[in-house]
C-alpha cells in the first residue's frame, strides 16, 4: 500500500523559492572582483536567477547542456548555481587554478556551451578561448563600465547586460529530481580528471544533511563566509544551506589574504566559515602578527586536508573559536563526516577533548562507511585496525561521467556498490573515523604501515614550522622510511637534529623520520592540498642518513 502524502520533486529551484519568500529581506554580501562591496538581498538573488535562466537559454542552452564557470565566490557566481541548474541546464564550475592544458581538456569533456568567467580569469580564457571546441560563447561576469578595452575572444558578451535585457517573469520548471544538476571534475584520481555529475536529489539530500546540527549547524542566525572557492565541490554545499536556512551571507570574492578575510568577518559579523586548512594559515597568521582577535565568529569548518591539531589548538585555546573537523570528496558531494563531540565526551579533559576532535568525525546520516583489509574483509570499529576507508549513500558518485575509469564501486556479498575513497583510516568504537593517509601516500617500512598524517601534525605543532609534509624514501634494508619536508616560517630557525628531537616521546621511535630537508615552499595543488606526488620526485634521489 502506497502512503498518500504530496510527490513534489527535490529540485534546487525550490531552495531559492523558498528562501524568496521567507526570508527575501536577508542580505548577500559579495567583494566584487572590481573591488568594492556590494549588498543585495535573496530576493533581489531570486529575481536576478530567474533572468539569467531566460539569458542562458536565449543564448541556446537546452535542457541537460552543460555551462561552464570560472569565477569566485559572489552573488553573480550565485545567481548562475541557481539559475543554470534551476533551468534544467547542468552547472559545471571549473578550477581556474588548473593549468590552461586542464581547463581544455575538462571544457571540452564536459562538452560546455557557454563559458561564464570573472574579469581576473581573462588572461587564462584568452590563452584557451580558440582550443575550445563546444563553447559557443564568452561571457564576462562584469558590467559595461569594467568590460576590457581590447581582447583576443571574439564577441565577448557582457553579463550585466545579458541580465538586464531579460525580465523576471520566469516559472521554473518542473522535472525528474534525478536529472542532472551541476558537474564537478576531481583532481584526485590518476590520469585525466573525471567528471563527477550531481543531480538536483543528490543535491537536495546533501542540502539538507549539512545542515543539521550535528554536522554544520546552519541556522538564520549565522552569518556564513565560505571561504572554499565555489568552484571547488559547490563550495562543500553552503550556496545550497544558505539557502534552505537563511543567513547572512558573505562571499570574499578573489581577496583570501588574511588581512582582507579578517576585515570582512569583522565589518559583517560573520559567526561561520569554512575552508581548507592552507587558508587558514596566512589568517592566523595575520591575527597573530597584529595581536588581534574575532569579536563574532564561533567556529569554523575545516576540511580538504586534516586540520593539523597545532592549527586547531590554537583556532579554539587562542581566539575561542570551534573547529569542526570535516571529511568528504568531490565524489561525495562533499560531506561524509564532522567531528562534533557526543554527550560523554564533554566531561573529558581538554587534551583528551582535543584527541577526539583531531579525528575526522562520525558520518552524518545518509553516508555509511566501513574499513577492509587487502582481501576485502571488513575490519573491526576498534580504533586499532586500519584498512581502506569504503563509502556508500544517495549523494556518492555511482560512476564517472561518460562511464570515464569503468566501475569504481566495490560489490559486497549483498551486491551494494560501496565507493573506494582511497583513504587508509581507523573507525573507533563511538564511530569516530580518523584517517591515517592516503593509501598511495602510505610509508611501508619493514612490512609496517606508517601514517604519514601523524608525523606531519607533530612537525606542524613547532613553533619554527610553517608547513610540514611525510613522504616515502627508499632504503635498502627497510624498503622505505620517513622523511620529513619542512618549510620554516619567516625569520625562525630550526635545524635537522633539532625537528628530529621534537618528536621524542610523542610517537613510536620506529616512526621517526629518518632525515628532515628543508624547502622554500610545498607544492600545492589546485585547491590547496600538499602534492607529494612532487615531493617524491623531487626526492627521488634522496640518500638517508640511516641507509
């Protein structure tokens, strides 16, 4: 017997209807790339959303056709989240911090009609514009006044007048929830990117689980800064809660120095950001080096990369502002776990506090995930065991678009697909994952894993250590060993002997780096995640001391 309750579909058009209604007084603030700061309301975004739906399919775009973006975070970025995929048309927010070889090949993958890019991103457009096979047209997201004198990409459109020449009068349509809704393309896979396609349910479920209180506790009292680029996974979902929920939102634009983050979570009010761990080192140290402090903001999320504890201790000891350790991937839409703590763990010890909030946290509802060992077998919840780290729900990838890699899924004894994140973790006996690294950034030394994540947080807690990477190095007798690759922060000094002391008593002896090197910078991928891939070549070479 079938329940007889409403069938509406989940489509993120709905998002931005409700938010009009309910709250359409609430602001959206955005540092604009030409430099100022400029205030509308949700309403204003509703109404700006449904003539950039009449603009896209004025300049062709049919249903199920793919748009392309390059651009920060800002209410135009905005009103094309909403207007693209509340069209039926699929959103495909490109990295522009991929070299100009990547952005062809995923422009070109993703089949793109219509390229929309911020005025920043006009070098990087006219060096690609004529490789572009699909892409029909070039918009600058800008208005007239800032549109370029002179350049290299035929019939340059310009978006304040492709809005402007639209009225509002504009339904939005209604179709199947499982239809495509936005496109994302992760750089953590082997080969060429693959396109990871999320649809409107997928979405909408997503939406609703990062809400909740036990994972990003959203509400209409938050003012949230988003600080991950909403060209990277949909900017782990905040466009879409901020919507459902109601809050003040602020978009930092290109500006994501410390200085400029700091002046607007102070001018705006901001309770709430969110951003990979690289980002909020330059803010630290910012406040530190002008001995300031947040006067509004109570925690911030932190995923992308582990969150060093050093980092975290100093967010929540020093400036009183909660960390919520999250994990996810661009295959999970992001969000997989958060670390919020649980009843009991209030009456533990700040350091033992500390201990649960360094790991990734416990899933929040509609992910399940379990570890396995190299024969498939599912290992205990002890917090002892460590295997591959296995995910499963309706907002995880099934396949890669265009079938890109085959079947990525891992079949159980039931037949349920379940997603290999290739994380190597740990899930205790509360449900608390921690990940111990990357199985292709695993040191195996004598037959013995080691976790290249513990090492790097220890390094990291050194008063002389700016950023702190683990690789594998070869050695004759164990096969490989640990070497730490350390970049000094301006004006400290720290020798080899010295960092190595450091990690007396804090970890295994065996686990112990075998050497340190020191290096100007670590290179960093596209959305600020350490590459070692680079580092192991760089140091492929490198002669331990101990071999």
């Amino acid at each position: 017997m079938l329940g007889q309750m409403q069938s509406h579909p989940l489509l993120i058009s709905t998002l931005l209807v409700h938010a009009e209604r309910h709250h359409g007084e609430q602001q959206i603030v955005s540092r604009r790339v030409e430099g100022d700061i400029h205030r509308y309301t949700y309403k204003d975004l509703a109404v700006r959303s449904r003539k950039v739906a009449k603009a896209v399919a004025a300049l062709g775009v049919k249903a199920g056709q793919t748009v392309g973006t390059l651009a920060w975070n800002g209410y135009r970025h905005l009103e094309l989240y909403y207007g693209v995929s509340g069209s039926g048309a699929v959103l495909h927010t490109l990295n522009p911090r991929l070299h100009p070889d990547q952005v062809v090949y995923i422009a070109d993958h993703a089949e793109d009609q219509v390229l929309f890019f911020d005025m920043t991103f006009l070098p990087l457009v006219e060096a690609v514009a004529a490789r572009l096979k699909t892409v029909k047209h070039f918009v600058a997201m800008t208005d007239r006044a800032h549109m370029p004198a002179q350049t290299k990409i035929p019939k340059l459109l310009c978006y304040e007048e492709l809005v402007e020449a639209q009225d509002d009068k504009y339904a939005w349509p209604q179709f199947d929830e499982n239809l495509a809704s936005s496109l994302c393309y992760t750089s953590g896979t082997t080969g060429n990117p693959k396109g990871v396609l999320y649809s409107h349910r997928s979405t909408m479920l997503h939406t609703y689980a990062a809400a909740l209180p036990d994972s990003l506790n959203a509400s209409a009292r938050d003012v949230i800064l988003p600080v991950v680029p909403m060209f990277h996974v949909n900017a782990w979902g905040l466009p879409y809660v901020a919507c459902m929920v109601g809050v003040k939102l602020v978009f930092p634009g290109p500006a994501l120095d410390g200085k400029s983050l700091y002046e607007l979570f102070e001018n705006e009010g901001v309770t709430m950001s969110a951003g990979v761990p690289t980002v909020w080192q330059g803010l630290l140290a910012y406040t530190d080096a002008n001995n300031l402090k947040f006067s509004t903001m109570n925690r911030t999320v932190i995923g992308g990369s582990a969150c060093p504890p050093a980092m975290m201790e100093a967010f929540e000891q020093k400036y009183g502002v909660q960390v919520l350790h999250a994990w996810g991937m661009t295959e999970m839409s992001p969000l997989g776990t958060v670390c919020t703590l649980k009843p009991k763990h209030l009456k533990l010890s700040p350091a033992e506090r500390m201990a649960v909030q360094s790991k990734q946290g416990r899933v929040v509802f509609g992910v399940d995930m379990k570890i396995i060992d190299g024969d498939g077998e599912e290992l205990p919840r002890d917090g002892k065991a460590s295997g591959e780290l296995l995910v499963k729900g309706p907002w995880i990838v099934a396949k890669y678009f265009k079938g890109e890699g085959g079947d990525p899924l891992v079949k159980d004894e039931q037949g349920q697909g379940w997603f290999p994140t290739g994380d190597v973790s740990m899930i205790d006996t509360d449900g608390y994952m921690q990940i111990t690294d990357r199985s292709k950034d695993v040191i195996k030394s004598g037959g013995e894993w080691i976790g290249s994540i513990d090492i790097e947080n220890i390094a990291m807690a050194h008063p002389a250590v700016a950023m702190a990477a683990c690789i594998a190095a070869f050695h004759p007798k164990w096969d490989e060993r640990p070497l730490l690759v350390v970049v000094k922060k301006p004006g400290a000094e720290v020798t080899r002997d010295e960092m190595l002391k450091f990690f007396e008593g804090k970890i295994a002896k065996w686990w112990t780096p075998d050497d340190v090197v020191f290096i100007d910078a670590i290179p960093l991928g596209a959305t600020g995640k350490m590459q070692k891939n680079k580092l192991r070549e760089m140091f492929k070479d490198h002669k331990l001391p101990t071999a």
